[in-house]
C-alpha cells in the first residue's frame, strides 16, 4: 500500500469512527428516525450530484429489487439501530461494538455453508464476547436505564452488516458506486414509515444541523467515493483495515469532542474485541502491495 492509499485509509477510518460521535450528538435530540432519515437523504442528493457529474446510472428498473435488499441490512437498519443505541450508548462503546461485524459475518458464512466453526475461530468468537461484556461492563454507560437493550440493537446493527456482506457476495454484479447511490435512495423511503415511531425531542440548533450533514454528506457521501477509490487502488479481496482503525478514531472522538471517559476497561475491551474478530476472520495484516480492502461496517 503506497502513502497516498494509506493516507485515504486513515482518513476514511476517521470519517467513519466520526461516524458514532456525530450521532451520539444528534440522536438524543432528534431521534433515531428523523436522524436518519436526514442523513440517507442527504447522502443521496450527494451521490446524486457526484453521479450526475460523473454521468454514473443507476438502472432502477434491473436493479431496484437488490438496491431495496442491500439497503434494507447495509443502511436503514443498523442505521437505525445504530441511531436508537446513540441515545444511551457513548461513541467509543458504539465504534467497538460495530467492529464485532466481521466476526458475526464469519459465524453466519460458516452457519449459511453448513461448515463447523474451527478452533481459532471458536476462540475469537469466545474472545469477542468476552470484550464486548468488559467493555459494557465495567463502563458507566451500563448504569443508563436501557442500556442492555442499546448494545443489543447495536450488535444487532453489527449483525445486520454482516448478512448484507452475505447477500452482496451471493447477489448479480452491481456498479459499487451505484450500491452506495441506489441504496441511499431506497433506504430513504424505507426509513419513511418509521418516522411517526420516533418524534424528534428537541429541536434544531447549529450544532445539531452541522451534525446531522456531517453523517449524510460527509460519512455516508465523500466516504464512499473515498472507499470505492481504495477498492479501485487495491483491492477488495480480504483485509479488513478500515474496520480495525475506526474504533481508534471512534474512542479518540469521543474523548476530544464529547469528554468520554477512557478506562484501562476501553483500552483491554477493545483490543480483546479486535483479537477476537482477527481470529474468527484470519485477519492478517499486510501493507505490501498485495494488501487488500474489504467492505467494512460503518
């Protein structure tokens, strides 16, 4: 991997962890439907304005039946999830609990193929729950009245990620870039009948706004054109970087921008967390130019 990659890596996993701070900000207030309705929205007038630029189609008549599948698990709802656990959880729990994805991705890939999960990956999995449950555990956060059904939506989200990886995998060949487009779109309208479930609790200020585009535009639009852009440079076979690095930025957001306390608890819970997924994947890091990317939770 060549400076100029590695440089979009950092930057993407930034953006991404920035992802659980900016709806840790917006989500309290507005709620998790307004909130994401906003942001599908929003990135989908980016994607909308970049394809048109770019002369990027989506062909909605052969494929809006996978753009409302892939939407559906990769957007609306682990968004939503996400979004719901926001109002409890901090960001550095959230961006650590979304790294579990890869790990429930090789546990439903071993369970959709009939295979028995191995001794390394067994140990990941042990591993995982392990830092999940010390991580939770021993930080304030569990003391939050609904904090228990907050990390199960978030897990669930992370579940969520990971069959929309099994679909993609299994699905007709689509245009990445008219994925990211067509999904925001049909995510859009899904999250529509949801809204009447969630009333925002506050109101407007500029803070809240700048939070809510930041997650459209910048975490869900000029991420993706960044994401597709490493594909392109080097690869999509099996590293998973982005998904390792945006707990790293999730915690440091969260404890610059928000005062979130970071305990010997965040630092153990995670890299057990991240040991664990490593294991179940075989995660092995390289930074050759053989080292690849592969979609990533975010």
């Amino acid at each position: 991997m060549n400076t100029a990659n590695l440089l979009r890596l950092i930057l993407l996993a930034a953006i991404w962890g920035g992802s659980f701070l900016f709806m840790r900000i917006s989500a309290p207030v507005l709620g998790p439907a307004v909130l994401i309705e906003l942001r599908v929205l929003f990135a989908a007038l980016f994607l909308a304005a970049v394809g048109l630029v770019l002369k990027k189609r989506l062909h909605l008549r052969a494929h809006w039946k996978h753009y409302f599948i892939l939407g559906f698990f990769n957007s609306a709802l682990p968004f939503l999830l996400f979004a719901f656990a926001a109002r409890t959880l901090s960001a550095s729990v959230l961006s650590v609990l979304n790294a579990t994805a890869p790990m429930w991705g090789a546990l439903l890939g071993a369970v959709w193929s009939r295979q028995a999960v191995g001794l390394k990956s067994g140990i990941g999995l042990v591993l995982g729950t392990v830092g999940v449950a010390l991580l939770v555990g021993f930080d304030h956060v569990a003391a939050r009245p609904g904090a228990g059904i907050a990390v199960a939506a978030a897990l669930l989200a992370a579940f969520s990620y990971s069959v929309a990886s099994l679909y993609a995998r299994s699905a007709k060949s689509v245009e990445p870039f008219a994925n990211a487009h067509g999904t925001m779109w049909t995510s859009a309208l899904m999250v529509l009948p949801v809204l009447p479930l969630f009333p925002a609790t506050g109101s407007f200020t500029p803070g809240i706004a700048a939070a809510v585009l930041a997650l459209g535009v910048l975490c869900s639009g000029i991420a993706y054109i960044l994401y597709f852009k490493l594909i392109e440079e080097v690869g999509t076979t099996s590293a998973l970087t982005v998904t390792f690095l945006n707990p790293v930025f999730g915690i440091l957001w969260g404890a610059l921008f928000l005062h979130e306390t970071i305990g010997w608890y965040t630092i153990v819970g995670s890299a057990i967390v991240l040991v664990g997924t490593a294991l179940v994947t075989g995660f092995v890091p390289r930074f050759g130019r053989a080292a690849a990317l592969s979609a990533p939770a975010k």
